[in-house]
C-alpha cells in the first residue's frame, strides 16, 4: 500500500509497515526487532505499538492524541495501517462486529488519519476515498433509520 499508492521507498518504512503490529501482538520484543531489523526498523515499529497494558478505549485515545507527534516514518506506517484496516473493516469485518461498531471505526480513524495529514498527499486522499465508500457502502446496507447519525 505505501509503495504502490503513496510512493514510499524507504526500506526502513517499508519493513516497518510490514512489522508493525508485532511487538504488540508477540511477544517480541524491540530489542529483538532491533537486532533482527535495526534500530531505525525497531523504532519506527514501536512508535505506532499500543500498550496493551492500558483499556482498549484508552488506547484508543492515546492513538489520536499522538498521531501529530509520530515521526514522518511512523506516520506512513500509520497511514498504510488505517487504509488497510477500513478496507477490511468496511468490506470484511470480524463477524461479531457490527454496523454501528463498523461506522464508529471508520469515524475514529478519521480522528487518528487527521494527526498525519501532511505526511503524503496520496496515501492521505486514498484514505479519504476509502473511508467515504466504506461509509457509503456501510449506510447503504444499514436497515432504515440504522447508521444515518455520525458516530462520536
């Protein structure tokens, strides 16, 4: 996704992305990834791990909070993670999820996306493109009445 929409070249980003959920979904840990991958790999990767220690709901906060604080690296990974998940989200979710847990999603990835606006236009407006029609998509399925208010 980096690459092929956004351009992104930088191996370490690019490695990153690829690694970016593993230190908080293994036990792996940053210095593993440090000397398997690199510190700048390994950093880079730990920047955009949750603390899985903390409630989802604050993790969730702290995820928007400091978005605008990332790295211009770690806001790619970031970007490519959020387009990602949406897609999946909005077209493929976990079962037991539902129509307005799908919705709040996407609204709350909005939150997290606009912290790394300026980091690259085309990973940024692919963003806004797939949220838009996963937002449609989702809707247009709702039964009546179901979905039609924005989620906060």
């Amino acid at each position: 996704m980096l690459a092929r929409v956004g351009g992104v070249c930088e191996i370490a980003v690019l490695e990153a992305a690829v690694l970016h959920d593993t230190i908080e979904d293994t036990r792996t840990t940053e210095a593993e990834l440090t000397e398997r991958f690199g510190a700048e790999v390994a950093g880079l990767v730990a920047e955009v791990s949750d603390d899985k220690s903390l409630p989802k709901a604050e993790r969730k906060r702290l995820q928007v909070l400091h978005a605008p604080e990332l790295s211009h690296g770690a806001k790619l990974v970031k970007l490519g993670d959020k387009i990602c998940n949406v897609i999946d989200v909005a077209s493929a979710p976990p079962k037991d999820w539902s129509l307005e847990r799908r919705l709040e999603y996407l609204a709350w990835s909005r939150q997290v996306v606009a912290g790394c606006r300026g980091t690259n236009a085309a990973l940024e407006r692919f963003f806004d493109e797939v949220v838009a029609a996963g937002e449609a998509r989702l809707r247009s399925s709702a039964p009546e009445g179901a979905g039609s208010r924005p989620s906060r």
